[in-house]
C-alpha cells in the first residue's frame, strides 16, 4: 500500500464493521436452510433477537423492506437494475456501477481492497453531504465484506465457515461475485439516512439473502 493509503481511514468505516458482525451472526444463528419465500422474514427474525439482545431495538429498525426484490434464480439478479432504481444521482450511480464492474474481474483480496482504497481516497473529490456518506458506505461495505467471504489463503475470514447447519450444497457452487455485489449495493438508501448503522443492516440482510437462496 502507499502511504496515502495506509494513513487513510474511511470515515463510514463503522458500517462496513457492523456488516460483518451482522453477517456472522445471522449465519451463526440460522438453524436450517429456510424455504426461499421465507428468506427474508427468517433474516429478520434473528436480527431482531441480536439488537433485541444489545437494548438497541427501539433505535434500531431490523426491517428489511428497503432491498429491493430478489428473483427467483441468483443468475437472474440484476444489480445494476437495482442500483438504477435508487433515488441518488447518476453521479452515484455511476460510481456504485464501476464497483460492480470490479467484483466481476475476479481479483485476488489485496488487489481488490488496495483497489477500493484507492477510490476512497478520491472520493471526496467527487460527492460531498448525504450521497459521500453514501458512497463511503458503500465502499466500506465492499471492503470489510471481501475480506469476509474471502478465503483464508488470501488472508481473508473465509465467512462461509460461520454458517451453523450441515445442510448446504458445496460452497463452490455459489456466484460469489454477486453476493459481494449485493453487500455493497442493497444498503445504499439507507446509507443515506441520519439512522443508527444506516444502511449497515440492510448490507447485511441481503449479503445473507444472496448466500442462502444457493444453499
């Protein structure tokens, strides 16, 4: 890394964290492999028991109505649909895009995250107010959440471990790209938002959603 690099730190750093631990906690807590239609509402049920469990329930919404839809294959997801659908600027969205645009190359975690540094470092340069945080968000999310699902040969948590049933196909089987694609898109509203973790839980809920719905 460069020094500008190492100095750095993304002032939404919080966001990416909180993903991470939401994120294990739901797979740590997932009894069995629920039906499809019941995905989302099982997702909720646990978060509500984890932010029930810290006292934070009456700040913190556990709801995950602002994802939008998923399909019924994960090869049908659209994430550039979704991100079109948001009400931030093309700015944003353009930005949000090139980012998918890198998970879909396949780099090994370093690359990647020296990557996505880098566009932190130049991010205030190109967004200031509600649509920066948003973007700091989302670039947090797209970090913290490779080094989750990365596997621990390249340094990363390998968070497939975390998921507590025997009942799952092979984890090779899973379109990685698109559930690191979902970690960093689906909470981007809500990023935008004055709301404690803003956007953290919904990063969360749909890196879950993406993983599960292939088991």
């Amino acid at each position: 890394m460069s020094p500008k690099e190492v100095e750095f730190k993304n002032p939404m750093e919080h966001i990416g964290v909180r993903h991470n631990e939401d994120l294990k906690y739901i797979l740590e807590n997932l009894d069995e492999i629920p039906a499809k239609k019941s995905i989302k509402q099982t997702i909720e049920r646990i978060l509500s028991i984890k932010y029930s469990g810290e006292n934070q329930l009456k700040s913190v919404s556990t709801s995950l109505d602002e994802i939008p839809g998923f399909p019924e294959s994960i090869e049908e997801l659209d994430l550039y649909s979704w991100v079109d659908s948001y009400d931030v600027s093309e700015e944003l969205k353009d930005k949000i895009k090139e980012t998918l645009d890198i998970l879909t190359k396949g780099y090994e975690l370093n690359e990647l995250l020296s990557i996505l540094t880098q566009k932190e470092l130049e991010a205030e340069n190109q967004f200031s107010g509600t649509e920066l945080n948003a973007y700091f968000s989302h670039l947090s999310v797209a970090k913290n959440s490779a080094t989750f699902w990365a596997p621990e040969s390249e340094g990363g948590l390998n968070g497939i471990q975390y998921l507590n049933t025997d009942n799952l196909k092979s984890a090779q089987a899973v379109n990685w790209w698109k559930v690191l694609g979902c970690d960093c898109v689906a909470g981007v509203v809500g990023s935008m938002t004055a709301t404690p973790f803003g956007g953290a839980i919904a990063y969360a809920g749909a890196s879950a959603i993406s993983v599960i719905m292939q088991l």
